[in-house]
C-alpha cells in the first residue's frame, strides 16, 4: 500500500474518536470502545500482527489504565474526605477576604488556587473546587466555568506529581526508552519536563491576563477588554510569581513538583500582596453587574443530591495540612538522593511477556502517587476529627467517580498501546507511517503544529496523560524524520496536550455539571477555543525558532 492512504488508515482510529466525540457528541465512554476495536481491525487486518500481540499490547494497556485510576481514586479521596471534613469550606472561606476586586479575586483563586489543585490531584479536579468556590463568591456560573477551564492549561504538565509527563510520555516512549536503566529513564523524562516548563513559562505568562479580560468582555456590565487589560501588571506579577519557581522547580527537582511548589510559593507571595493592594488595579474595584441584569444563560441550575459541605472550627493552617501531606510525600519519595522511592518500587505487580508478546507492564502499588493521596486521606481522617459515617461516605463517592472514568480508560489506553506497539508485522507501527507520512508533508514547518495535535489529543480522550501516552513516540519519529531536536518537539507534544485541555469535552461537561450548566458546553468552548488557538500557536512559534 502506499505511503499516504496506509499513513490515513494509521490515523484512523483517533480521527474515529474525534468524528464521534466532537461531531456526533458521543460521550467517551461510548466513542473509545468503537475506536479500540477500529484500532485492534487495523492492526489485525492490515499490519498483519498475530493476536498474541494485540492482546499483549490491549493488558499492558489495562494495567497502565488502572494505574491512572487508582491515581483519580487518590486524588478524588482526598478532595471528598476534605469536602466532609468540612476543610474545604474552611479553605474557601480564606479567599473570601482577599479584595473586593473580582479581578484580583479570579487571578488569585482560579490561577494559583486552581494550579494548586491541579499540580496535586489532576485529573480535572480545579473545576470541582476553584468554580463552586466562584460562584459561592457571587460569580455568574458561566464565568466562573470559563476561567476554571482556562487556567487547565499551564499547570497541567506536571498535574497529579507529574502524571501527563511520568506516566503519558514515559509510556508512550516505552518501545524507545526499553533499553534504559530506570535512572536513566527518569533523567529523560526530567529533561523532556524541563523543556515542557520552559516552553509553558513563556506561554502561561498570559493566561491570568486572558482569563481576566474574558471575564470583563463577556460578563462585565461595559462589555470591556480594556476594563481587563487594566489589571495587566498584577496579572502579569501573579504569573510570574507561579511560573517563575515552576521552571526552577522542573530544572531542580524534576517533573514532580512544578505545579505544586510553583503555586505554593504563588500563593504565599501573592495572597499578602493582594491583600495590601500590591499591584492591584487602581480605582474603583471591578464587580459584575447586579445578578437581576445578566443573562438568562450565565446561572446554572441547583444541583441536586449535592450534600452541604459541614461547618466547622478549624484553623486554616490544619485545614491546609493534608496538601501539606501530599508536599512533604512526595519529596519525600521522589528526590533521588533518598532511598524511599526505591524502596517503594519494591512493592509492585509484575506483569511480564504479556500473552507470549514479548510486551511487559508494572503496577507500582506504593511508589504512584494514589498511595500518597490515599495517605493524605487518612490523615485528614485524623486531624480533622472526621466522622466514620462522613469518611465512609468519601470512600464511597470516590469509587463511584472513579468506576465513571474507568469506562472510558479501559478502552481508551489499550487503543494508545495497540496504536503504539503495532510494529512487527505487514509494516511499520502506526506512529511510525504516520510520521513518514506528516514528515513529507509539513516538512520543517512541523514543530509549529506539533502542540496543536496534542490538544487535539487531549480534546478527544480527555486526557493530556492519554494524548502524551498516544503521540508522544510519533511526534518523537517525526523530529527525527525532518531533522529537528525529538526532545524538544515532545515536549512541544505535552504543552499542546496540556493546552487542550480548556476545550477537553469531558473537562468542560465536568465543570459545568458541578454548577448547574448542564447542556451549555458548546458556549464555554467556543470561548476557551481561542485561547487554546493562542496558546498552542505560542508554543508552536517558539518551537520554531528554538529548533531553526
């Protein structure tokens, strides 16, 4: 066959899932099962690969899958035990004394708040806290969504310790990386994440900015980008005090910890300064018009079955403690000069030869950081004094929020592993046509549409772990292909992943369902969509001038 239909037919089932998922609004659940099979036919029909591989490669994909699923479980355990403990109340009610300047209020609450979530649970989760804590502080629903999605962007590289860097490319590159030792493996992985925070520090310098002027063209009573752009200097201070420590953080103590120490020391500088007015816009302080004059579309619905979260007397230093938990874990465990991380490895499933294919998975069981989140649970169990029947019932919520996603995954993981490992056969593997294929087409110009494929790749599979997990190998062969430096061109692969996700359908239904905005989807997309455009073509401009 030749190079061009054998390069569409490689491609064919992500572009299935896109057609299904963007064009036909299929949820994931039902898209990435008809794409896993169109994969498995692929390889089966035209690759010629015998079953005994295809099988091996769909269980290492099950095992990688419940490895992101006993990380969601983790990290949604911890946000729900803090919800019942009534913690996270006592957090929110922090913020409420920050400035009467909604400006300041969103920089601080969505960006540095909202990266913090992300940097240490992932997985969507600043939607499920940052935007009811918006629209607690009298935000319009639609707006509190909106800037909730827009900040899922920079800090998402390295959201949940590290994951979209230490499991989506370090298992996408697998089939590259096999003959390393596992020093050698991290230390590839560190320096791809040190290229990703570079690129995301130059890129995520504008986002608290974009997310401010969104805010105050779309829902501010004049309708105004300049009302927006007067915030420019303390938007561009809360930027650099997150991105600043994020790129030292990723050069320093590798793909851990940039989202979580960068929005610690974020907060830690920029909270007292808001306070103070440091930088604050001048004048009268910005607010929404009254609630009686917005439009009918900017409220959401009540949500119903939502529990209200308990009162409680707790200092807001022991309500912060169980983040701190999770901090002081993960030094603890993934600094190299400690032995804690080894040791931890040695607690882990083995699963070799998969189906005589010659494929191999792990299953890490103390070393992912779903054990630290788990941890961190129970300790809140202890310094918050929680109830038996409440923490129970966080145990409970968390698995039902955990069995939702694993519909998804369980298909969507084996395709990107099929789709990887389907070398061997009647030709090359997918990614590697494919790259042969996009090589002859866009030549040297590809860096600059290299991240527009990993939004694309987090826009369908709802994930920049998964999006990282499926293209990282092929962005790596067409770097070599066209001549460019591979390590930079995959991480220009993890800033466009990290990027698509303000347009992530699942991210988008996740956060509008938490207020009520069911059904409006479409509206918050088409804002975030120009964002991403801007974000993506950033990343992709410096791309190319770093690999001219």
């Amino acid at each position: 066959m030749s190079e061009y239909p054998l390069a569409l037919l490689a491609f064919a089932p992500i572009l299935v899932a896109a057609i299904l998922v963007a064009g036909f609004r299929w949820p994931a659940s039902r898209a990435m099962p008809i794409a896993y099979l169109t994969a498995v036919g692929l390889a089966l029909g035209v690759w010629g690969l015998p079953i005994k591989q295809v099988a091996g490669a769909s269980a290492k994909g099950l095992v990688i899958a419940a490895s992101l699923l006993y990380i969601i479980f983790g990290a949604i355990l911890l946000l729900n035990s803090l919800r019942e403990s009534g913690g996270l109340k006592v957090i929110r009610s922090g913020f409420t004394r920050l400035s009467p300047d909604r400006r300041v209020q969103v920089i601080v609450i969505a960006w540095l708040f909202g990266a913090f979530i992300e940097g240490s649970a992932g997985f969507g989760t600043p939607a499920a806290v940052a935007v009811p804590l918006l629209v607690g502080l009298g935000f319009p629903a639609l707006s509190a969504v909106i800037s909730g999605m827009l900040i899922q962007s920079t800090p998402v590289s390295f959201g949940a310790a590290g994951t979209p860097i230490l499991v989506g490319v370090n298992k996408g590159m697998d089939k590259l990386l096999s003959g390393m030792t596992e020093t050698e493996r991290y230390s590839w992985l560190s320096d791809i994440g040190e290229k990703v925070a570079f690129l995301h520090g130059i890129c995520g310098t504008f986002i608290p900015l974009a997310v401010v002027c969104v805010m105050t063209r779309y829902f501010g009573r004049n309708r105004s980008w300049r009302e927006g752009l007067a915030a420019w200097r303390f938007a561009l201070f809360a930027a650099f005090s997150f991105t600043i420590p994020y790129v030292l953080v990723a050069r320093y103590l590798g793909p851990e910890f940039p989202s979580l120490f960068g929005a610690l020391v974020g907060l830690a500088i920029v909270v007292p300064a808001a306070r103070k007015g440091f930088l604050t816009p001048k004048g009268k302080p910005w607010d929404f018009d009254d609630s009686r004059n917005w439009d009918a579309d900017w409220n959401g619905n009540q949500v119903t079955g939502q529990r209200e979260e308990p009162t409680v007397d707790l200092p807001l230093w022991k309500a912060w403690a169980p983040y701190l938990v999770v901090a002081g874990l993960l030094v603890l465990t993934r600094l190299r000069e400690l032995p804690v991380g080894g040791l931890l490895k040695q607690v882990s499933l083995q699963f070799d030869n998969l189906f005589d294919s010659g494929l191999s998975a792990s299953f890490d069981l103390l070393y992912l950081p779903g054990a630290i989140f788990i941890i961190a649970s129970v300790a809140t169990y202890f310094l918050h004094g929680m109830r038996a029947e409440s923490y129970k019932r966080a145990w409970q919520d968390s698995a039902r929020t955990m069995l939702k996603a694993s519909v998804a995954l369980v298909f969507t993981v084996p395709m990107a592993q099929v789709f990887i490992n389907s070398g061997g056969g009647s030709y090359e593997a997918m990614p590697e046509v494919l790259a042969n294929g996009v090589a002859n087409l866009a030549g040297e110009a590809w860096p600059f549409f290299a991240p527009y494929l990993g939004g694309f790749g987090a826009f369908v599979a709802g994930s920049n772990t998964v999006s990282n997990m499926t293209f990282s190998l092929f962005q790596f062969e067409v770097a070599q292909q066209i001549g460019a430096n591979p390590m930079w061109v995959v991480a220009l692969q993890a800033v466009g992943g990290a990027a698509g996700n303000v347009i992530c359908i699942h991210n988008v239904v996740a956060a509008s369902a938490v207020v009520g905005l069911v059904g409006r989807e479409g509206v918050v997309i088409r804002k975030t969509f120009v964002v991403f455009c801007l974000y993506a073509g950033l990343a992709g401009l410096v791309g190319v001038v770093l690999l001219r």
